[in-house]
C-alpha cells in the first residue's frame, strides 16, 4: 500500500502534476502518511500560508512554541525567533510562511546548535525582506562540527529563499532522518516539491546542498551492507543561488538502496570552487550491493556557472564507489560555464563527466570486505549540448564507462549528445574523450565488457593548447586530441565502444606532435585485452594544426585490441 502511493507520488511529480490548480493549494506530499487529502479532499487545506515574522535576532527558545496562536501569545521577551518559527511548524504542521521583520535587514543570526529540521512540510522561509532580489539575514554558526548545516529539509512543500547562510560545512542538507528516532533508519519516505533559490551559501564549507541518504552505524557508506531506504527526492528545484565550496557546490548523491532521485532542476546557479566537484549526481557508496539499487531520473543542469579550482565541474554518474545495478537517465547538461584549474597535487581537472561505473570501494575503505566493484550500472539518454568549458583541462567532456582507479565490469554508457559545445583548454589534453575501463594495473583487477554505445558528438568548437602537465610524459601525445576514443585503458577486457558518429565539429590543436585530431585507438596499455572501437561515422569535421587529420590505431603498447572506423 505504501509503496503503491509511493510509485503515485513519483509518477504524479513527474507529470508536473503537483502544480495546484487555480484557487486551490496544493496537495503536499510530505513524508509518507501525508496522503489524507485523497480522502479528506481539497476543501480541507488552508489556501493561504499563516504567516510568523520573526522579529528576533536571538536563537533562544523562551515562548510556547505548541502552535501559531500560543507562539504569537507568547513569543518570549525577546519576540519570535527563527528557532521558534521552525519548532511551531514542525509542532502543528501546515501551510506556513516565515518571514523576517523590516528591522532586521543587515542582521546576523548565530545558531548555538542545529535548527531543528523542517519536519512540517509546506513551509517557506523568506530572508529578502525588502524583496531585491538579494538576501537580508546572514545565518552563521558557533559549532565547529565537521558536519554542520545550516538548514536541513525532511519533508515536502518547503521553499528557502534569500538567506545568507556563512560558514557551514554544509548549506542546505535535504535528508527525511532527524534525529528523534535514534538510530532507527526512515525508510519509504518521499521529499517532494522543495526550492532552493537565490540562498548565498559563503564561506568555502564542504558542500553547498546536499541531498542526503539518511545514516546509520549499521550500514551503508564504509560498511560491508548497504542500507535500504527507500527515498525519493522527488522534484527539486535549485535555481540562482551564490555557492562556494570545497568539496561539492551541490552534492546529489544517492547512498542507500533502494533511494531514488526523480526529477532535479537545477539551473543558473553560481558556484565558486576551493577544490572538488561543482555538481556530483550518480550513486555512493554501496547501495544496490544487496540487489536494490538505487536509482535516478530526469535531470536538468542549465545555465549555471562553475569556477575556481577543481576536479570536475559537472559529473553525471552511474555507479560510484561499489554501488551496483544502478540506472541514471533522462539527464540534460545545457548552457553551463564552466572554468577550472586543477586541485593542488592533482593534474586531472575535468569539465563534464558522463559515467558508469567508476571508482571502487576499497579506495576509499580498503579494510571493508568483502571487496566488490561497481558493476552493471547504466547511464542513459544524456544529453551535453551549449556548455562553455575552459581553464586547464585535461578532458572537455569525458565519457567513461568502467573508469576509475579500480573499475567495474559490465557497465555501460548508451544514448549520448555532446553537441554545440565550446570547449577550449591551455592543456595538451582532450576536447571531447570516449574511454573504456582505465583500471590501475597495481589493483589486479579485470575490469570486463564496459561498454559505451550510441553517441553523438557534433557542431562542437574544440581547442586543446601547449600547457604539458606534471606526470603525463607521453601520454600527452598518445592520447592528446580534439576527439579521442579509447576501447580499453591497462586492465580492460572486452570493452566496447561502438556506434558513434562525430559530424561537422571544428577541432584546432595547438600541440601539432600529438599527431591527430580525432583519434581512434582499440587499446592502451600492456595489460588491455580484445577492446575495440567501431562503426565510427565521421562526417565534414574540420581539424587544423596537427597531422593526421583522423588517426586510427588498434594498439598503443598492447595487443589483440582493435579500432576501425566501419566493422562491426
Ligand atoms: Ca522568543
Ligand atoms: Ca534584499
């Protein structure tokens, strides 16, 4: 039964249908349970938020919180604060709206401990008073735990707009888990319908927003099992907020089994970055270890703008760490900028990723068993088109299926557009790279029958420059080009690429010795085994600076690999 209303929910947020119709407010599915409007109907829920205006700058508790009309009788003597107004709307749940009074644009609010999370559903808070367009409340903290935030959301409905949130480890952490049940895990909860607009999350903490599978000491992330939970993030959006971060400007991955991310917008954001990812979306941890996977859907990621120092600006995934069986879909990638220079210690610095399968567990927790690898994830119908990436990059755009320090098996990549981008890097690196299974030889670990199928590179302007980084010797030229497509990297076995045509792209190499512009190679590496590229159509592209123009090669240092561009 509930999860009969759960697959509702999702289907219903995808649809749009959640959108209210005129006159009426609309139905809001918080955490399970919160279905009653089906019987109760529309007649019964306010159609206007009750309002609370915070007049406090305290973060004291001295009023009766119980309900709005207790608080307004009693706020304290120092008036209602911020804390109040979120434990009233977690004690008598409704349609709220919290706002701040015209006497505290400028302020600073400090937080001696966690707000409570926002447990109510369907509540807004509003910190630009004056309505500019910019934030009047700064939120800042006295906690130096490694985990602080500022806000947490663990329900439905709940809209944050126009605050400055300062020094947090994390921003705005969407998570249903809140502390009240112990240890004991929420499974089976749906967070639908909650914005996140036109914050400034400052001050170079961790992570901007993160979307959180709940914890336990039992399982999950550095733990032989995974959890199973069962939640779904369901119609997010994330739109115009000032974020900077070190570790990920917006962190949207997904750890538990059976926990599901459908339908994220996330569009003209600015993130500035100290080090990490500007936007991580796939699966971390294990989740689908136990045969549940977890699973993601129908992505937006338009017009945002990601730069300073960084590993990757965007990363769309399929299956991190040992996470199993996962499916990403439906992910769309349009008119972001992105500039980077790489992390400190680091050369590799990516623009956008498209990946299945990558990395592994025991990188990260090498005293876990039993040791497994991220297999079988699918990443499909992803589309990278009017992206502007520059700075010092050492690949554009990478498409990888079974990458990573120890990769997986049988991953795969399916349906991609990289289209219309302009990408141009200071790097003797790769505009646009296709790449199979680059398994690091010391781990001795097959990684077997990755797969990338069924690509589209077309219209893109491609520029690669002269810079040569630390460590790569000849790699530079092996490798570097506008269009590079490798069937198989040290220990991959087996693995495809196939079916992918490159049209009309424009292609300058500053670094004439790379020798090609669009390169094939079937495999790298002494241990690559029976890896091959084919049915490659390439169609009116244009390359200039360096000879040949396309480059075709079965082997680089290895054997029984293969590359062609027709075959089968
Ligand atoms: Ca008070
Ligand atoms: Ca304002």
């Amino acid at each position: 039964m509930r999860r009969t209303l759960l697959v509702c929910a999702i289907v219903m947020s995808t649809l749009g249908w959640l959108a209210p119709p005129a006159g009426a407010a609309p139905p809001l599915p918080t955490v399970s349970g919160s279905w009653s409007w089906v019987v109760t109907g529309f007649n019964t829920l306010a159609a206007e938020p009750a309002i609370i205006t915070v007049a406090a700058t305290t973060d004291k508790v001295d009023a009766d919180t119980s309900s709005l009309e207790a608080l307004r009788s009693n706020p304290g003597p120092d008036g209602i604060s911020l804390r109040e107004a979120i434990e009233v709307t977690n004690n008598d749940p409704g349609s709220y709206a919290i706002a701040f009074s015209a006497a505290l644009i400028g302020t600073t609010i400090t937080l001696g401990e966690y707000l409570p999370p926002l447990t109510g559903g369907g509540v807004s808070i509003e910190g630009d008073i004056n309505g500019d367009g910019t934030p009047d409340v700064t939120l800042v903290t006295t906690l130096q735990e490694e985990w602080s935030r500022a806000i947490q959301i663990a329900s439905s409905g709940n809209r944050l707009h126009g605050l400055t949130l300062k020094g947090f480890a994390v921003g705005v952490w969407i998570d249903p888990a809140t502390g009240a049940h112990g240890d004991e895990l929420p499974t089976h909860q749906t967070l639908a319908d909650n914005v996140i607009s036109g914050l400034a999350i400052l001050g170079f903490g961790a992570d901007g927003i993160y979307f959180h599978s709940p914890a336990s000491p039992d399982c999950g992330y550095g733990k032989p099992d995974p959890c199973r939970t069962y939640i779904t993030f369901a119609n997010t959006t994330i739109t115009g907020n000032t974020i900077e971060a070190l570790d990920a400007g917006l962190n949207m991955q997904i750890g538990n089994s059976g926990d599901r991310i459908e339908g994220a917008t996330v569009t003209d954001n600015t993130i500035k970055l100290g080090g990490g990812a500007g936007l991580e979306l796939g699966q971390a941890g294990n989740p689908g270890d136990d045969g549940v996977p977890a699973q993601i859907s129908d992505v937006l990621i338009a017009r945002n703008s990601i730069e300073g120092i960084g590993v990757v600006g965007i990363n769309v995934m399929a299956g991190g760490s040992r996470a199993q069986g996962s499916t990403t879909e439906g992910v769309r990638v349009l008119d972001n900028r992105i500039h980077l220079v790489p992390q400190k210690g680091l050369s590799t610095c990516f623009g956008i990723d498209v990946l299945a399968g990558t990395d592994a567990w025991y990188t990260i927790w090498p005293d876990v068993d039993p040791v497994r690898y991220p297999d079988g994830n699918v990443l499909r119908d992803v589309e990278v088109a009017g992206n502007t990436l520059s700075g010092d990059l050492t690949h554009g755009v990478l498409v990888a299926a079974g990458s990573g320090g120890a990769a997986g098996s049988r991953n795969h990549v399916l349906d991609v557009q990289i289209e219309r981008n302009v990408i141009s890097t200071n790097v003797i690196g790769m505009g646009v790279s296709l790449s199979v299974g680059a398994a690091d030889e010391r781990l001795n670990h097959w990684a077997t029958g990755n797969q990338i199928t069924g690509v589209e590179i077309s219209a893109n302007r491609i520029s690669t420059g002269r810079t040569r980084l630390p460590g790569f010797g000849q790699w530079h030229l092996d490798v570097g080009g506008g269009i590079v497509l490798v069937g198989g990297i040290s220990l991959s076995r087996d693995g495809v690429i196939r079916d992918v045509r490159i049209a009309e792209n424009e292609i300058k190499v500053k670094f004439a010795a790379v020798h090609g512009g669009i390169k094939l190679i079937g495999g790298m590496g002494p241990t690559a085994r029976r890896n091959r590229v084919t049915r490659v159509r390439l169609v009116a592209n244009h390359v200039s600076g360096t000879r040949p123009a396309v480059s075709v090669r079965s082997n680089i240092d290895a054997r029984t690999n293969y590359a062609s561009l027709g075959g089968s």
